[in-house]
C-alpha cells in the first residue's frame, strides 16, 4: 500500500508538472530508449536510426523493461508494475534476517526497508537500482540459510540470480568472488565446497558469458560493459579537478586525441576500456594517497547522504542547493560547511530527516556489528554483510550519493535491527524502559 501510495503521489505530481514521467534522469531515459530499441530494432543500439552497438550499459534491465512494455504497452503501466514488484524486496529482507537474527530482528529489517524513502522514490522511475537490489536480496536468501547445508539446487539458482543482477549493473561483477569466499570460510568440508563453487559458478557464467562474447565479437574485448573503465578514470579525473581545478571534459578530450580520435563516446565503449584505465592507474600510481584520501571522504555521502533533496528536484517541487560538502572537507573548508549547512531552511530539514536517520541507522548497525561477530550463527554472515556493504561503497566512491546505496540498505537495516534490539535489551535490564 505504501510503495502504491508513492506512485500514485510521484505520478500526479510530474503529470501536473508535465515531466517525462517515468524516465525523470538521464540514465532513466537511455534504459528506455534502449527497451524501445530491443523491441522496434531487435538489436542491443544506443541510437534507433542506426547501428550504435552499446556496451557501456548491459542488457539486463533494459531486457526487463522491454519484455514489460510488450504485455502492458504503456510506459505509466511498466513503471507500476515495477512498483509493486519491488514490494518483494523488504518481504525477502524480513525473511533473511528472521532466519538469521530472529523475528524481532526481521520485523525491524522489514519496516526500515519497507519505508525507505529512496528506495520508494526509485521504485517509480526507469531506473536499475531497485531491480537489481531485488535480485541481489534474493540471491543472498538462497545463499544464507539458516542452519542447514546449501542445497545444489539453491546455490545453482542463487548464481543465476546473481548473474542477471551482474547484467542489470555491471557494479556487481565482482560479486562471484565475494560470494564464493563466504562459501569458502562456510564450507563442512572441501568437498563440499568444491561442488557448491562450481555449482554456483556455472549459474553465474550461463547467464553472463553470452554477453561478454557478444562484446568480443563485436568490439575485441571481454568486458562485460565499460562503465568499470570509465568510472575509473572519471573518478580519478573528479580528484584531479579537486586538487589542480582540471577540467574532466578537457581530461577525455586529451585522452582519446592520443589514439587520433575527436570521439569522446570511445571512452564509454569498451572498446576504449583499455585507454581510461591506463589514464586512472597513471594517476593513482602519482597520486597514491592523495587520491585515496579523496576516494574515502568522496565516499561519505554513500552513507550519509539524504537523496530527499534529490527526490525534490527531480520531481520539480523544490530545487534546494545541493552544496559540495565532500569537496568542502577535503579542502578543510569547515565554515563554508557550516554556512551551506544552515544555509538554507528547507533543504536543511531535508537534510537533517534523511541524513540524521541514516546516522542513527548507522551507529546501531556498528553496534549490531559487534553483537553478530559475538554469534556462532551469525558471526559469518555479519562480516559477509558488512564486505559487500563496503564493497558497494568503495567501487561508488567519488559519485556517491543516497540512491547508490538502494542495493545495501537491506544489510545496513538487519545490522540496525540487531543494533536497536541490543540497545532495548539494555535499557531493560537498566530499568529505563518498561
């Protein structure tokens, strides 16, 4: 009722307002013209009047888009349906953390994940984040169970899971490692192991390696999209503009001119792949802790970023400033942190509501941390949680912001679940709560 209530609150206000309802952004827009691609072109084209084979986004969720619209035809109808398809996701967070962590635990996951607003807002709109979270969720389910050895069957579909979501967002491509180093630390015996690994794997690998061979094919490269390369230079383009002023357009221009090219699209093909890691690893190998400082603190607002804010604006019903405050610490510019803080009324309530919860959601998860690791049961899946927590938020970095986190909150909401019930206990025995 909740997610259908802020769809139907989303779609009102772009239709008064006229927005290109559901594809508010950039991004949402391109997963749509690439849906509309598949099924007018039959071909994978960022471009419908000519062939422009993309590689920089993967097939998964605009396949998704696309096979909705076929049934339902209207766009207003897909971005529904994909509305109340993410209702799934706080129903798998609660039964994760139930078998984990208990029922109390599991409510708590369960209403923190169902109420989150980012989340909520990005249920609404064309966008990948919330299907892959969906994916991503479920395949933990089936990779955690409580008590019981994994079943063949269960990690098989739990790679295939895993494999679509790699395929939605390529972010999650190293996922496969991090999953089998948990069944690894888990394992009875090597034998065991050894069959769950190639089990799992060979979910994984039915579903990506299509992919990576059409990019071979096509553009002489195994990559299964190029947002990895490019993120890393852009990144390392984003530290060079905060400590020298540089200017990241200029920084693309000059890169692709040393292969005699004007086209900055070759950055985000994989076929120039090789060409923007080999810019990012000449800065990091430079600059090795001053970009890794800028990296840590550029990664803050993963965490404590509002995306209220974000919401407002996308939605056309304020446009609050949206100040640097990252770059701001860096530059050791705490009074200009303090007067953009309090500088605007509203922007600073929208603030204070969606950072100040995940501040306390936070620290309760640090306290939940530590109660996990003091479990037999739950001390594996406390750090599992917590390394793809932070693998989430590290591979962000300098682009972090509040919907980047919709894949975690899940986690980050069972480790505050287990956190706050710590807490009450405590105020039990203490006398100061009945």
């Amino acid at each position: 009722m909740v997610q259908l209530a802020v769809f139907a609150l989303v779609y009102a206000v772009t239709s008064a307002k006229q927005l290109p309802f559901p594809s508010l952004t950039g991004d949402s827009n391109h997963y749509r013209i690439l849906a509309e691609n598949l099924l007018q072109k039959k071909a994978f084209d960022t471009f419908p009047n000519m062939y422009s084979p993309e590689s920089f986004r993967t097939p998964g969720y605009p396949a998704f888009l696309a096979v909705l619209h076929l049934f339902f035809r209207k766009w207003v109808i897909v971005a529904l349906f994909q509305a109340l398809l993410m209702t799934l996701v706080p129903v798998l967070s609660y039964i994760l953390a139930t078998r984990l962590f208990g029922s109390t635990v599991g409510l708590i996951t369960g209403l923190l994940v169902a109420f989150d607003p980012i989340r909520l807002f990005y249920s609404t709109i064309t966008l990948s984040d919330t299907f892959f979270s969906l994916l991503f969720i479920w395949s933990l389910l089936l990779l955690v169970p409580r008590g019981e050895a994994s079943t063949l069957k269960r990690l098989g579909f739990a790679g295939v899971l895993l494999g679509i979501a790699i395929l939605v967002r390529p972010i999650g491509q190293f996922l496969p490692i991090i999953f089998l180093s948990y069944l690894f630390l888990a394992k009875v015996s090597w034998h065991q192991f050894a069959k769950e690994a190639v089990v799992f794997l060979f979910g994984v690998l039915i579903i990506v390696t299509p992919w990576a061979m059409r990019n071979k094919v096509t553009f002489d490269s195994w990559q299964l999209s190029s947002v990895g390369s490019f993120n890393a230079a852009y990144f390392t383009m984003l530290y060079l503009k905060e400590t020298t002023g540089a200017n990241p357009d200029s920084l693309q221009h000059q890169i692709v001119q040393r292969v005699g090219s004007d086209d900055l699209g070759l950055l985000r093909s994989v076929a120039g792949g090789e060409l923007s890691l080999a810019f990012a690893r000449s800065v990091v190998v430079e600059h090795p802790l001053g970009y890794l400082w800028f990296h840590a603190v550029k990664t803050i607002p993963f965490f404590l970023s509002d995306g209220i804010r974000d919401s407002a604006r996308l939605l056309g019903i304020y446009n609050p400033a949206l100040p640097n405050f990252s770059g701001m610490l860096l530059h050791g510019q705490f009074k200009d942190f303090l007067s953009a803080l309090w500088g605007d009324g509203v922007s600073l309530m929208m603030l204070l509501l969606g950072g100040g919860s995940m501040a306390l959601a936070i620290l309760l998860g640090i306290v939940g941390f530590v109660r996990g690791l003091l479990g037999k049961v739950t001390k594996m899946p406390t750090v599992f949680f917590t390394v793809l927590i932070l693998y989430f938020a590290v591979l962000t970095g300098p682009v972090a912001n509040a919907r980047y986190r919709i894949p975690v909150m899940p986690l980050l909401a069972i480790l505050a679940g287990v956190g706050a019930q710590v807490v009450w206990r405590g105020l039990k025995r203490r006398g100061l709560y009945p």
